[in-house]
C-alpha cells in the first residue's frame, strides 16, 4: 500500500494543523536505527544476484521518455462521492479503501468514523461500525484491508487497537496494538498530545499492510515538535493479530519538517508543522508476501519476510542532486496559494526560515500490486514535471520493466490485476475514491 506521509490523527480534539507538501504524490523515537541504505562504492553489475541468502537487484533507469505499455484508463470505471451526498455516505477524511472479491468497495472514512459499503458501480449501500469505544467502533480511522478469505480488518491508531468484520459486517474480535514507547520530549496530535502532555507513555501501532500469511506490518505512531527542522525516529515491526511481536525491522525516519509557526482561533493554538517539499522520508509497502522498508535518500528498497529476514534489495540508478533556493521557493509559494487565508499567512512567515537540503529525495512512493509487481513513484524534480504520475515498475525478482503513467493527484490505496483504486480531491477539497481500468500489455 502507498504509505501516507506521516499524517497527524484526524481527531476531533485536534491541536495541530499540518501543512504537507509533497513533491507530486499526495501519499506515509529513540533508540538504535533500522539499517539504512547500503553504500555503493562500485560501479553496479545490472541483474540480479544473491549474497548470503539475499537477492540483490542493479537496475538502470529506463529511459525518461519510455513507458511498458500498461495503461490507466481516461476515465474512471466508478467515482464515489459527491457535492449533493446526505450525510450518510458524505467522504471526509478518507483514509484507505479496498476491492472485495465480489466487487463492492469498502471505504475507511474517517468523517464518520465508520467503513462505508458500495457496489461496484459506486452505490452506497450500508456502513459498518460507528464512533465510540465499543467493539467495533473507531476514534481514528487508518488501513482496511482483507483478511483472510471472509472478513477485513480495520485498526483505530487513536485507541491502538484493530477490528475484524466479516463480509456482511458483522464484527468478529477487536485486538490491542498498543506498545511502550521511549519517545521523550516530542508531542503526539490529538488525544495522544494530551496524553503526551501528562506523562503518559503508551504508542498506539499504526497497521500498514497484512501479509499474505496473516502477518501485521506495522509502525509506531506520529508525533510533532513545535520548534526547529527536524526528523521522527518510527519503529517498524511486524506483528502476529494477536499483537505480539514478531520481529522488528528497527527505526527508520520520518519526514524531514520544519516547525516554526503557529496562528490562533478562539481559544486554542494551532501548531504549523511544514513537511520539507524536498525532504526525505521512508516509504514503505505490501510487495507480495514481503514487507518493504524504503528511505529516499538513496534508491534502495529492502524487503523482509515474515520472520524478519532479509530477503531482497532492489535498486535503481539515479542522478542526485542538491535544490536550489529558488526551486525550493517557488514549490513553496505554490503550495501556499493552495491553502486558507489564516494557514497562508503562517506559511509566508515560516517560508524564509525553512532551510534547505542537501538532496533531491530519490523517489516519492512505493505499492505492490495483486500480481507481484514493486511500483516506485518517481520525485517530480522542478523542470521534469509530468502531466500524471511517473512510476517505475519491477517484476517479482526486482528487475525494472519499465515506466508507467497514471493520472495526477491520486493516492493510491490498491492495485488490483486489472483496476486501480485510489482518492482524488478536488479543488473544493471534496474527496473522491475511484476505480480505474488498468490495462496490462504482454
């Protein structure tokens, strides 16, 4: 799945408000570190081979102007949402979303705090779940996924636990992921914040995919600093449903954000945390039956089995490169025109002191899809913007296949052998979830 940027908890006791910027894809601690990228001092051999037990893959860049001949359709097949929807199946904060085998579609709207249910054809059908502490029941809303062969699972980072619901949306078991967390002198969103404040210290897990063996792959929770540039250590595991740990991948950073504004509406004080527009992050997915952990400043992705071991390294070639001030201004001031009155004027304040990077992040995304395939999101670089999104493809072993094109603004939650199902807001900020055709050539 197309991990989203670090997103801050959409709660209703909010104390912050995020300004991200994300260099064409909308997506996502202390203690020792997982591994990061591996150094690479020679001149790569294209191909795969093994070492240790641990397949590695040297790809060249395909050409820029190359694409494999997959292709999404113009429009889409299904498009849930609307202006004119009743309250009961108005899309607001839509966090994840997936296909069943039946056809219906299953949205996590994080609006409503329930999983809302529609056919194929975009029909609102029912909603299962609901706000509360009941079994069931949601205070935040993040992944949905199939579990199995006849239920989902939904987990609730707020309280730390996930949900099972058969097909018909009858809840079967809710189970705690809640785990001790080291973190000091940082501040959770939400609830968390409060909590945080008090000296409490529980960390919900956030769930980013299921692997195939039933298999939780997971990351601790978000939190924000107030002041300064800097980086949040997330512990990455992967987990038995019951909750237990069954290994852990280590600690990987999260976006690189500039803290340094803040505005303030009746009685509370809204925070202004910048995610860097050219900053690195870790990205990470469900590739098949591997978890894959990804950090962007090098093309290097790994990818482990249930058990934690190390079973693949796939990377690609890449041309680095430092941004310049005015490249770095001009995104900015491009994303500020995008934003309310009140979070312009923070942002226009904060923009001077927002410093620069040394690096051009190497990619913008990562999502397996139903048959096997690694999909990497290209960074759109200022002067090498695409009309849609550019994406490189990988086979099972990690060889490149090429390049593939999909429409702009999409966050992808799922693809499928033959649709893509994804979010799109408009400009009224009105969400949408869509299926797309996706048309695989031989």
């Amino acid at each position: 799945m197309f991990d989203p940027p670090m997103e801050f908890s959409r709660n209703r006791l909010a104390v912050a408000v995020t300004a991200v910027v994300v260099g064409g894809v909308i997506v996502a601690a202390c203690g020792d570190r997982g591994s990061g990228p591996t150094p690479i001092t020679d001149t790569p051999q294209y191909g795969v081979r093994d070492s240790a037990g641990v397949k590695i893959a040297e790809n060249p860049r395909p050409s820029t102007d190359s694409r494999l001949g997959w292709t999404v359709g113009a429009e889409p097949l299904a498009s849930i949402g609307t202006t004119e929807a009743t309250a009961d199946f108005q899309l607001h904060g839509v966090e994840d979303a997936t296909r069943l085998a039946d056809g219906r579609i299953v949205v996590a709207n994080g609006g409503s705090m329930e999983l809302l249910v529609f056919e194929e054809t975009g029909q609102y059908r029912t909603a299962w779940g609901g706000e509360g502490e009941g079994p069931g029941e949601f205070r935040d809303m993040n992944r949905v996924r199939p579990w199995a062969t006849d239920s989902l699972i939904a987990d609730d980072p707020e309280q730390g636990r996930i949900s099972a619901f058969d097909l018909e949306g009858n809840h079967g078991w809710t189970v705690s992921l809640r785990g001790r967390s080291e973190t000091t002198g940082i501040v959770a969103s939400g609830v968390q914040a409060i909590r945080g404040m008090m000296g409490l210290a529980m960390s919900p897990d956030v769930v980013i995919g299921i692997l195939p063996d039933g298999t939780l792959f997971t990351r601790d929770a978000e939190f924000w600093r107030t002041s300064g540039f800097w980086r949040q250590d997330h512990a990455y595991a992967l987990r038995t449903v019951d909750g237990d740990t069954r290994a852990s991948l280590g600690k990987h950073p999260g976006p690189q954000t500039f803290s340094g504004g803040s505005y303030t509406q009746g009685n509370m004080t809204y925070f202004v945390p910048l995610r860097h527009p050219f900053g690195q992050t870790t990205y990470t997915t469900v590739w098949g039956d591997l978890a894959v952990i990804g950090r962007t400043e090098a093309y290097e992705l790994k990818a482990y089995r249930s058990d934690g071991s190390l079973a693949r390294i796939v990377r690609r070639d890449y041309e680095p490169r430092t941004p310049t001030q005015a490249e770095q201004d001009a995104r900015l001031r491009r994303h500020v025109a995008t934003l309310s009155a009140e979070r312009r004027a923070t942002l226009v304040e904060m923009a001077p002191n927002v410093p620069l990077v040394d690096a051009f992040p190497a990619f913008a995304g990562a999502v397996g899809d139903a048959l096997g395939h690694l999909w990497i999101a290209e960074f759109e670089r200022p002067g090498e913007e695409h009309d849609g999104m550019l994406w490189t493809v990988f086979d099972r072993e990690g060889r490149v296949l090429g390049l593939v094109e999909t429409p702009e603004g999409l966050t992808i939650f799922e693809i499928g052998p033959d649709y893509i199902l994804a979010k799109v807001t408009d400009d009224l900020d009105i969400e949408y979830v869509r299926l797309w055709e996706l048309t695989r050539s031989q």
